[in-house]
C-alpha cells in the first residue's frame, strides 16, 4: 500500500484553512505543517485540487474581492465568486 497525504478536505482542518488572512502575509509553511502535511508542496497540491485555486491566487482573489465588495456578506466567508 502506497503511503500518500490524505485527501485536502479530511486532513486539513477547514478552520486552518479558510481562517487564512488574506489582509495580512501569510506564511504557507506554518500553515501547511498547522494543517497537517508534512511539506508545503503537498499542502499546496492538495488545497488547489480541493479550490481550484494555487494558494496564493486564492489569496489574491480574496484580495481583490475584500477591495471591490467592502462590507459585503460573503467578506467573512470561504472561497468567495471570482
């Protein structure tokens, strides 16, 4: 049996992952180890099969979403509409 991460959505907790601030740098190597994963790269591999998204362009997303809807109700929210 070939050892591999487990999928994205059962090993990294959606707390660790959606509670990133894109107002603020991130450091993806204490994120992805908070998660879980061993490496970054995994982590990085797994969170764009599990978005669609790298994660730093979920960060930019996140980013210009915050500047172009200020206030709005999905501001707290994960993954918003691209």
């Amino acid at each position: 049996m070939v050892d591999r991460p487990a999928p994205f959505c059962q090993s990294a907790p959606a707390a660790t992952v959606f509670a990133i601030n894109p107002a603020g740098p991130v450091d993806w190597g204490d994120l992805a180890g908070g998660a879980g994963y061993f490496d970054q790269a995994h982590f990085g591999h797994e969170f764009r099969a599990f978005t669609g998204l790298t994660p730093t362009r979920y960060v930019e997303v996140r980013r210009r979403f915050l500047r172009e809807h200020p206030g709005h109700a999905l501001d707290g929210c994960p993954l918003p509409a691209d």
